[in-house]
C-alpha cells in the first residue's frame, strides 16, 4: 500500500487542531457550566497531543515530562473547578454561567 | 513501522478521538456529552500509545476516565436532576463560535501542510519511556515533582473545603 501517507507528525497535528476548535467552540457557546469544563478538558487533551507528538519526533523526554504535569494540574483544575460549580448551583439555583451577575451572595 | 494495519488503526482511533468529541460540544443534552467525552479520552489515550508514550496513555486512563469524568458526571447530578427533561444545555453566540471554530482550524491545517515539512530527529522515541520517566523525574525534574504534589494537595483540599455542605449549627439566619 504504497499510497497511503506513512504516519507522521502533522496526523497528529492534525487531530490536536480539531481537539483545540472542538474545545473553543464549547467554551464560547455553552451556558451549562460544566459543559464548559468539558471543553477545557478537550483544549488540555490538544495540547498534551502536541507536545507528546513533538517529543517522539524530537527524541527528548521534555515533553512526556510536560504532559505528565499538564495531567496533574488538570486534575487539580477539575476539582476545583466542581466545587466552584456547586457553590454556584447553591446560590443561584443553576448552573447557567451567563445568569451569574454578580459575585456577593 | 508504516505497514497496512498500523495506518488502519491509527486512523480508526483519530475517527474516534474526533467525533466523539464533536458529539460532546455538537450534543444539546449534558449526560450524552459526558459519555461521549469517555471515548475521546480512550481515543486520546490510544494515540498516546502510538506516540510511543504508554506511561502516560495509562496515566491518562486511570485520571480523565477514572477521576475527571467521575467528577463532571458528579457534576451534572448534583445540579440537575437526572430525570429532569430539560437537562439540555443552552447555547448562545454561534454564529461567532463556529467562525471561530473554523477560522481556527482551517489556518491551523493551514500552517501544517503549506510550510516546510518537519525535519525529525534521528533518534525518536521508540518502546516503552517508563525507566526514563522514572530517571528524569528523580534527576531534572524533582522540584518541579514535588511542587505539583504539593499544589494537587492544596488544590484537593480547597476543592473538599468549598464544596462542603453547611452544618446545621453554621446556618442560624
């Protein structure tokens, strides 16, 4: 099969482009907070891509070391993140970020 | 390392990374968008493994599909009711979104495939980067490490702390 384009860096490139649209689409125009979330999550994983695909083509470990930490914080983003959310619900009785005008209870 | 079924796999999980996670943003109901997300994560996963990065594909499962996803799903029923027919998620400003979306993915394949094609290195990644993980984070990387455990304590801690419920002696108004 000598037609078919053998693997290499800009597939992935590729893949990691939609993941980072897909991401902005759902942070501009969701309401649902934790939909929001979930794009974030989405641009994290395009970029955790990027610098995998960069450091097998490179050779170093530079980035696998990045996307190990990049993990981490998204981990941490996350929890905080829900337990923002929730205080929120409890407070404004929704989730629906473009109903929140004010930040005192 | 270019033979048929490498390609064919390889492009049967960039299918599955790509439209499951347009079917989390495309999608109007939240719970459809959740489950959705746990296939883009095993998809993303398994490019992980292509990349040669199998320490983090597993790291990658065990955390996103094994802690962040169990804590949007919590997400999404402590605020809606599971029942609730109107768990949907409204949308607004589209029009400028999937310019935006467009805009940025055509001038990213843009830049991709009209510059110069990319020059890699000769010595790859190649087999399993566990040992090396291991050696680095114990050598370079040990401060940074330990700061980040550090930081994922605080930041678990603050999350339990705002997240808590009010004792029933706190609300007295």
């Amino acid at each position: 099969m000598e037609h078919l384009v053998p693997i290499g860096l800009n597939h992935y490139l590729t893949i990691s482009a939609f993941l980072l649209g897909f991401g902005l689409f759902a942070v501009m125009t969701r309401k649902n907070a934790i939909v929001v979330l979930m794009g974030v999550e989405l641009i994290l994983n395009a970029a955790n891509i990027n610098f995998l695909a960069f450091s097998k083509y490179n050779g170093g470990m530079g980035g696998v070391m990045f996307s190990l930490f990049v993990i981490v914080i998204a981990a941490a983003e996350a929890a905080i993140a829900l337990a923002i959310v929730i205080n929120i619900f409890k407070i404004f009785k929704s989730v629906d970020v473009s109903s929140i005008d004010t930040m005192k209870e | 390392m270019n033979n048929l079924t490498y390609t064919v796999i390889f492009y049967i999980f960039a299918a599955i990374t790509v439209f499951s996670a347009a079917f989390v943003v495309l999608s109007r109901n939240v719970i459809y968008s959740a489950f959705s997300l746990l296939f883009t994560f095993f998809g993303v996963a398994a490019l992980y493994v292509f990349l040669s990065a199998d320490f983090i594909a597993v790291t990658q499962i065990v955390v996103y599909v094994g802690g962040i996803l169990v804590l949007l799903l919590f997400g999404v029923m402590f605020t809606k009711s599971i029942m609730n027919p109107g768990l949907k998620s409204e949308v607004l400003h589209v029009i400028p979104g999937t310019v935006i979306l467009a805009g940025i993915i055509g001038a990213l394949l843009y830049t991709f495939y009209t510059t110069h094609t990319w020059m890699p290195s000769e010595k790859q990644l190649n087999g399993s980067i566990v040992e090396r993980i291991g050696y680095e984070t114990m050598s370079h990387y040990v401060l940074p490490f330990e700061m980040v455990s550090i930081l994922l304590l605080a930041a678990l801690i603050g999350a339990a702390f705002l997240a808590r419920f009010d004792k029933p002696d706190n609300n007295k108004s």
